[in-house]
C-alpha cells in the first residue's frame, strides 16, 4: 500500500504528463512545491513499488500499473467530493479539501460503495468527472447521466 505522500507524487506525474506530455524531477518539484532531493527520494520508491521507470536527469514515464493506480487515486478522489457536494450538500470548497485528505485512508473497494450509494440516491447511472488536469479539480466536480 503507497503512502499519502507517494500517492501525491504519483498523481502529480500523472497530470504533468497529461498537461505537458512529459514529467522530469524539476517540474514535479515546482509542482508540489518540494525539493528536488525529496523528488528523487519518492521517485526511488515508486520505482520500487513498480509504478515508474526513470533513469537521473531522464524522463519520468508511468508504468501501466502506475497509470492505473493514478487513475484510481483521481477516482477516489472525484467520488468523495461528489459524494460529500451531492449527499452531504457540503459547500465545493470544503468538499475539495477534505476529499483530498479522505482519498488517502480509503479502499477502493469502500469507494466503489459509494461511487454505487450516490448512483442510487441520485438516479443516475453512471459517474463522469470533467477533471482538468490544469488546475488539478473537476470542473463539473459531477456530469450526471440520467437513466432511462
């Protein structure tokens, strides 16, 4: 299981790559507004865990792994906000934050809950988030489809 830390690191490789194509230890260090060395020290642990390949001074690449578990931490992070905005009526702001902090300490499994919980209360069927990876949040923060 990744860390907060490396969860951050990882989805921050994943819309640099997504903005600018690419994603080298300087830009994720602007990104997140960390040293370089605390860069390398995560992108040592990624690798290890399977989720990047990089060589020094090189080009950050996610492996498919990498992209999935990306893709699943911008998951979780998009159904608990629409989870506490559409449920909980918690005010935009509020819900950003605190689904960024609740994405770290919650399963997959618990989220698809709730990903089916909201599908239910709401009648829709199926979930869609307009993520921009340009300010890093949803534009729509839902996109709702109606069922038939």
């Amino acid at each position: 299981m990744m860390t907060a830390s490396q969860e951050d690191y990882l989805k921050s490789i994943y819309i640099l790559i997504l903005h600018k194509n690419e994603a080298r230890v300087t830009d994720i260090a602007d990104y997140l507004q960390v040293s370089k060395a605390s860069v390398n020290r995560a992108l040592k642990s990624l690798k290890e865990l399977g989720l990047v390949d990089y060589e020094t001074y090189g080009e950050i690449k996610l492996t498919e792994k990498g992209k999935e578990e990306a893709t699943n931490i911008i998951k979780k992070h998009n159904v608990l906000k629409a989870f506490l905005i559409q449920i909980l009526n918690v005010n935009n702001e509020t819900a950003e934050e605190e689904a960024k902090k609740m994405k770290h300490a919650i399963s997959e499994d618990t989220v698809n809950k709730f990903s089916d919980y909201i599908k239910s209360i709401i009648k829709v069927d199926e979930l869609k988030c307009n993520y921009s990876p340009e300010n890093e949040r949803c534009q729509n923060c839902i996109k709702l489809k109606k069922k038939k």
